[in-house]
C-alpha cells in the first residue's frame, strides 16, 4: 500500500526504529503461556498483515504473506532479584525489546514478552513494527486478544467471525483504483495548498543533531477537567470539534513563539473510509498537512473558525500519503 511504501523508504534510510510500536501492561496476575500463546498465533492467523514481510525487486518493494507464521513469547522470571536489581533488569528487558531492529525482509514483525515480577505480578511487554498495523489496529487487536484468550479460558475453541477482507485486498485496490488520473484533482490540491510554505523557525533549546537520532520524550500534564470541559463547551457553541479547540491552541502557541502567520501542521487521519476495513489489522492511517494563516488582528474563537474549516476541507484529500 502507499502507507507501507512511505515506511519502507523509511526504512531504507535507517530511521525504521522510530516507527516501532511499543506497548506495556501491568498484570496483577500470572498469565497462562500457553493460552497467551495460542491467542496471539490465532490472531495471527486471521489477519495476513502480521504475517507480512517485504522484499524489493528492481526498485519496487513487494509485501509477501507468510503462509504460516508462529512465535512464542519470550518469558522471563525476576522473581528473585532484589527490588532495585529487578527495576533495572526489567527496564533493560524492555528496551531491548523495543530497540532491536526488525528484518523486513524476513520477519516475525510483532515480538512479545512476559516477565514476572512477583508470584502474583508480571509484566507483559510488545513491540510491532508500524508498517503492519497502525494504533486503529491496536484496539482491534486488543479487544479480539480478549476474546479468544476468554473462549480459551473457558475450555471453547477459539472463534471469530470471518473478516470480509485482508489488508492485501486493500493494498491492491489502492493501486488499481489510484490511478494518477485518478489522484490528479486530489494532487493538484496538495501542490497548490502548499504552495510557497516557508519552513517554521520555532525555536529550540538545542540546535537539532545534523543527523536524526529518534531520542526523544514526552511531557505529560494533567488539565484541571473544569477547563477541559469549557474548552470543549467553547468549541460546541462555535461548530467545532474538541480536536479543532485544541489545534487552535496550537497554532497560537506556535505563532507566539515563531512570528510566522503562515504555519502547517500535521495531523493523523484514520483513513478507513470503506467499512470493510473497521475490522482490519494494517496500516491504513496518513497524514493531512493543514495550513492556516494568522491574522494576529483576530481572536482565537476566528482563528478556531479557521482552524475547523481547514481540518473538513482537507478531509475530503486524504487518500494521497504523504
């Protein structure tokens, strides 16, 4: 799909780590290895994403489906370490496992582990590789995870209903059906939209590494919900989404700190748009690069105006990957 061709140009230029997708969860009990096992291979199973691996040939990189695929999960038992010990071998154990390269060529491209920490307490950690599923995909595999892990629990045969599609389906229609006469009106939009962007000069702590390390975080802060539930109330009475509210804030914050009236932004788009990929594992999500212009003479409720007007209109180019 184009999705997949974007991360795997990624990939050629070794940035393919930032794309791993991570995940850890806290049990307060010992999970069955053998029903975790088998809920994750059936999973597996269903869906031929998790079962892709890529290869090129003569420029061009092909997704070719395993016909059968099985991993275990990796356990590991800290029980009795001292406490600060079983922190830093755990915290090494899952760094690892989100640091370590996948092979696109040959794969498994999902990898999983179980350490326990206590006799009642573990800790369940996954990495996928973002070129297989996106974070839509992740709640489908979690609640289906649930599912056949309860109909194992309780003695049944795992089952689901059958899915209408596989993500290759999708993959090949994508190129039959975006044709460049097709995508042409959708192109001729982006070219113009983005005409003559000068890059943001926001400005940083630290001059940005000549080249890209992925090191990075985040900063968590909680909001009082009293002022969460007035910006949405704001954004309601003005015909906006929540997200359009926040957006706003964003392109006041990024005009505050650059001076530039003329700022993109990017944002994810599902981009699910026929109904028979809700059910499906892939990667399917693309980025719309939203362009507003500042008018400092304004209020924010005009540039929320804005803001909400250029998220609908771009809404209807999501199809072309950027």
């Amino acid at each position: 799909s184009f999705s997949q061709e974007r991360l795997w140009f990624i990939h050629e230029f070794g940035q393919s780590k930032a794309y791993h997708i991570p995940g850890v969860i806290e049990l307060n009990e010992i999970p069955d290895l053998k029903i975790l096992n088998e809920s994750i291979n059936f999973l597996i199973a269903r869906h031929e994403s998790l079962r892709t691996c890529f290869y090129k040939n003569k420029g061009e990189v092909y997704q070719r489906v395993l016909d059968k695929l099985e991993i275990k999960v990796a356990e590991y038992d800290l029980t009795d370490l001292e406490s600060i010990e079983k922190k830093a071998r755990k915290e090494r154990l899952l760094e690892d496992l989100v640091e370590q390269p996948f092979d696109l060529q040959d794969g498994p491209l999902i990898r999983v582990m179980m350490i326990k920490t206590g006799s009642e307490e573990a800790v369940l950690g996954y990495c996928m590789h973002h070129i297989i599923l996106d974070g839509w995909s992740l709640k489908i595999f979690s609640e289906e995870m649930n599912e056949v892990s309860g109909q194992l629990k309780n003695g049944e045969k795992p089952y689901l209903p059958e899915l209408p599609i596989q993500y290759i389906d999708y993959a090949v229609w994508q190129h039959e059906y975006y044709t460049e006469d097709m995508i042409a009106n959708d192109l001729e939009h982006w070219k113009n939209h983005l005409e003559g962007y000068e890059k943001l000069a926001f400005p940083t702590d630290f001059r940005r590494p000549e080249i890209l390390s992925g090191a990075g975080s985040r900063v968590i802060k909680l909001l009082d919900k009293d002022v969460v539930n007035k910006a949405r109330q704001v954004s309601m009475d003005n015909e906006a989404t929540s997200f359009a509210g926040l957006m706003s804030c964003v392109y006041a914050l990024l005009y505050n700190y650059s001076g530039q009236r003329d700022i993109c932004a990017g944002t994810p788009v599902a981009n699910r748009n026929n109904i028979n990929t809700e059910g499906l594992n892939g990667i399917f999500v693309n980025t719309l690069i939203n362009r507003v212009q500042i008018d400092p003479t304004n209020t924010l409720l005009d540039l929320l105006k804005s803001v909400q007007e250029e998220l609908i209109r771009n809404q209807e180019y999501q199809e072309i990957p950027f």
